[in-house]
C-alpha cells in the first residue's frame, strides 16, 4: 500500500527488545483538508534507517504493509491490533528532496542507422 503525505514528527530508534529495534515517524495525511488524519507508521529492524534523511515538513511517498493481530490478555479478553509497517520512503520535496533518486536521460533513437534490420 502507499500514501502521500507531510512528515509531522519523527522518532528516534527504540530498542524494544535485544532483537528487535523499532523507530516510528507520524505522517500528516489529507485526504480532507478540513480533518487531516495524523498516521503512525513503523519502521523494524534495518528498515529504522530509512527515517535517517526524512525531516519534519517534507511532503513523502510512504509505501507500508498494513499488518494485524489478534490479542487476548489475563483475563481471556481478546483485543486486535493494527500497524502500518513502512518498507520505502521517497522524499518528494521539501528539506530532504535531494536525496530523491537521479534517472539517466532517454536514449536519443533518432540517431540509429539507416540499415537497421530488425523485423520490427
């Protein structure tokens, strides 16, 4: 899945257990300019530093999995939880945007020979 969006906030890198670090960034959403939505996403393992050149402001693509699973506590209550694990990140403008991928110029065809021969 993916979305555009504005970075809001961006969290440092939290060791949650000895295996697993996780770093989470807030991305402002609009799809309604009137109620703009404030979405939690997280980044795992080596994926945290993705978030390393991201800063508050910038407009984003964010491209996540949207991920959920069931819960039950002590008392046999069963509870679901949802998260938006996030896998790339592009820098659309704003701060960071020169970190945006450079792309060769086309090939100019126009100056192929007269005898190709190919068959179409």
């Amino acid at each position: 899945m993916e979305i555009k969006g504005k970075i809001h906030e961006v969290f440092p890198t939290a060791q949650v257990t000895e295996a697993l670090k996780k770093r989470e960034v807030i991305i402002e959403y609009v799809e309604n300019p009137q109620y703009p939505e404030y979405l939690k996403f997280e980044a795992i393992q080596d994926r945290c530093n993705l978030l390393d050149n991201v800063k508050v402001g910038d407009d984003v693509e964010v491209f996540f999995n949207l991920r959920g699973r069931p819960w039950t506590d002590k008392t046999g209550k069963k509870s679901y939880f949802n998260s938006m694990q996030l896998w790339k990140i592009n820098v659309l403008s704003g701060a960071g945007s020169a970190a945006a991928p450079a792309y060769a110029a086309p090939a100019d065809i126009s100056a192929a020979p007269e005898d190709d021969d190919l068959p179409f």
